[in-house]
C-alpha cells in the first residue's frame, strides 16, 4: 500500500510541477501573467522519449 500511494504521490507531484512551470519558468523570460500550457507533463515525458529514441 505504501508503494502504491508512493507511486500516484509522485505521478500527482510532477504534474502539479509541469502545471505550475509557467508561474515560475526562466529568469530570462518576459513576466506574463498566464502562459499558454504546453499538454502535460506525461506528453512531455512522451515526446522526449520519442526524440531520444530517434523518432
């Protein structure tokens, strides 16, 4: 039980992260209240994988 409540922790955590990436984002960056949001952070993970792997 404690892993599994481990594992949706740590899925919910990440996604709240890629959720709140626009609020916090680049130093760099113009400040902008609200950024358009770019999928999710499972999509992001997708897409990387997809480039690593050459496709």
């Amino acid at each position: 039980m404690y892993w599994g409540w481990l594992a949706v922790f740590a899925l919910v955590g990440a996604q709240m992260s890629w959720v709140l990436r626009p609020f916090i984002g680049s130093p760099r960056a113009e400040f902008a209240w609200f950024r358009p949001r770019e999928g999710s952070f499972f999509e992001g993970v997708a897409t990387a994988l997809r480039q690593l792997l050459g496709g």
